[in-house]
C-alpha cells in the first residue's frame, strides 16, 4: 500500500470536505469490491502454487511415497495427503 497525499491528488473541495471526519490521519479507501482480485492473481503465486501441487500429484501417481514428497516440496506429509486428496477432485 503507498500513501499519497489528497491534497496532490483531489479536488481542493473534495479535500475540505473529508477534512470535516478526519484530519491529519491516514485514511484508507478500499478497492472497489468489483475490481478486487484474488490472492495470487497479481503476482502469479496462485498459478505456481496450482503446478506446483499438479506435480506433486503426478509424482504420487507414479509411484512416489508420501514422505519423500514430503521431503522434496518441504511441506508436511499432512500438506502432501491433502494436495493429493484435491487433485483428485479437480478444480473448484
């Protein structure tokens, strides 16, 4: 989040008129509910998480144990079973 400061940014009306509530504090003013995204589909985290647990699947498949992909993702077994278990499932 980057701070800017109203008064180079909004009308000088505008900037009175918030004035009235709220002065010399930082004022947050949240993204419009329609123009949210969602966790990772900025930074593309979402998108390499998702190939990563595809891979993980595919190797389990194939053979591998639980515990060595445990050990070579640097994730719990637990995490592995449930990665596993929502493959199976497909996307949501």
């Amino acid at each position: 989040m980057k701070y800017q400061n109203a008064q180079m940014l909004l009308p000088e009306e505008l900037v009175r008129d918030i004035q009235r509530y709220v002065q010399g504090s930082y004022l947050y003013i949240p993204v419009q509910e329609e123009l949210k995204k969602q966790w990772g589909d900025s930074t593309g985290s979402k998108k390499l998480i998702e190939e990563r647990n595809q891979q993980i699947a595919r190797a389990y498949h194939s053979g591998a144990l639980v515990k060595e992909l445990a050990q070579q993702f640097y994730l719990t077994e637990h995490s592995i079973r449930r990665i596993i278990r929502k493959q199976k499932r497909g996307p949501l």
